[in-house]
C-alpha cells in the first residue's frame, strides 16, 4: 500500500523532507517496523509512504526515453487509474 504524504507534517522525517534532490534524485528512510517514507524529484517533490516498497528503482520508458523512477511510484500511479 502506498499513499502521498504532505510535507509539513510534524512526524515526516526530518532527513528525507528537508533534503535538496535534483531531478531524478531520491531519498528515502524505513522505520523499524517496515515502513517507508521516499522522497522523489521529477518535476515537483513527491513524498511517499509506502508498507511495501523500498527505494529500489525500475525503468520506464517516457516519451521515448529510458528513465529511472522509483518502483513506490511506479504502482502508486498504475493504482490510481
């Protein structure tokens, strides 16, 4: 299961929320219990919380292009539609 997070609140990690990415850039911290928050940058910041996921990477074709994304968000956006 994963879910965006808001960035200001007070229980995010402060490590993953208050670092600078670059495009393509993530981040990302687990709890002790397995829980994931990931940090992402594409074209705006994206904070993900996830039960499932790590910070492992998958390729994606875009717009004929070969890039990296992050697998959290791969299946966050094939579950929304």
């Amino acid at each position: 299961m994963s879910r965006t997070l808001r960035a200001n609140r007070k229980v995010n990690p402060k490590e993953v929320v208050a670092k600078k990415l670059i495009k393509g850039e993530i981040n990302a911290q687990e709890n002790e219990r397995g829980i994931c928050v990931l940090k992402g940058r594409d074209k705006p910041d994206i904070l993900i919380l996830s039960a499932c996921h790590s910070d492992e990477t998958v390729q994606i074709q875009r717009h004929g292009i070969t890039i990296q994304k992050p697998k959290a968000i791969v299946d966050y956006n094939s579950g929304k539609s």
